[in-house]
C-alpha cells in the first residue's frame, strides 16, 4: 500500500518460509501484480481461494486487464469499489454504476469523475457539474482530462463546464 512493492516481496517471501498459506499467496499475488507480472499474480490469485472474498476481487482485477469484463463483473460480485462500477460502466449498466459509486466510501477524485461521465450520459445536468466540482477539488488535473474527453462533448459550449474546467 506505501507502493515498495520490493521490500513487500522481501517480506512476504520470508513469511511465507516461516507458514505457506493463502493470505501471503494473496498478497505475493498482488505484488507480482504491481510489479507486472499478470501471469504470475493470477497464479498466486487462483491458489490462494481460501483467503476470502479479497482474492475474487483480485481475479477481477486480472479478468479487467485481460478485457474480460463478464468475467471482472462475476468476480466482483457486488463489493462496493471503484472497479466493480467502471465494469458496470463498460458493460453500459449506468444505474447500476450509479449505484454502486454512492456506495464507495472512498473519497475518490476519480469516483465523482465517473459520476460526472455517467451523469453527462443521462443528460443530469446538476449531477454532472456537481461531480465535476468534487472531483476538481480533488484532483485539479483532470481539468485537463475534461476538456477533451469525448463523453462531455456536448457540454464544450456550455457556459457551466466551461466556468468549471477554467
């Protein structure tokens, strides 16, 4: 989580001496993941079922890598986090990923900039700049990200977005 993923391995590995189990699979799996190597996480991800719901998330996050999103969405079942709503994005769910974002606790800049692109999608005006407006405040940086993405084209004009990526 403090993205040493080095000095993670170093230690996992010298757990894992002392008693081989699922948790520290688990986790050698997703430091093989932030190091790259999908192939090798899911390896660890499939052999480490027993360590709870954590580990289908992690296989959804491979199934998302590898493009599988009927997959990702059957992993993540109905866990409350960013990813599971961009699957239900993707899959072009836009209640659902609605859903699923007001149920992130999670402060994210990217959560309200997935609501303000759904929100764009339906045509919620006052969902969308709101969204916008937090995830600004958040993250002044996808100002930049807005004013080209294609899923707010038909607000470029609009005096509201205009004021908000400025």
């Amino acid at each position: 989580m403090l993205g040493n993923a080095d000095a993670a391995q170093a230690d996992l590995e010298k757990a894992k001496e002392l008693q081989s189990n699922d948790v520290v699979n688990n986790n050698l799996g997703c430091v093989a993941l932030m190091n790259g190597d999908v192939a090798k996480a899911q390896e660890l991800f499939t052999a480490s079922m027993g360590a709870g719901t954590v580990v289908n998330y992690n296989l959804g996050i491979i199934k998302v890598i590898q493009g599988d999103y009927d997959a990702a969405a059957n992993y993540f079942g109905n866990v409350d986090e960013f990813n599971t709503a961009l699957v239900k994005y993707i899959k072009k769910d836009l209640e659902g990923t609605l859903a699923t974002l007001g149920r992130v606790t999670k402060d994210l800049a990217k959560k309200d900039y997935l609501t303000a692109i759904v929100a764009a999608k339906q045509g919620k005006d006052e969902l969308l700049f709101q969204s916008l407006r937090l995830a600004f405040a958040k993250d002044s940086s996808l100002k930049k990200r807005a004013v080209v993405d294609i899923e707010f084209a038909k607000y470029f004009e609009n005096d509201t977005f205009k004021q908000l990526v400025n």
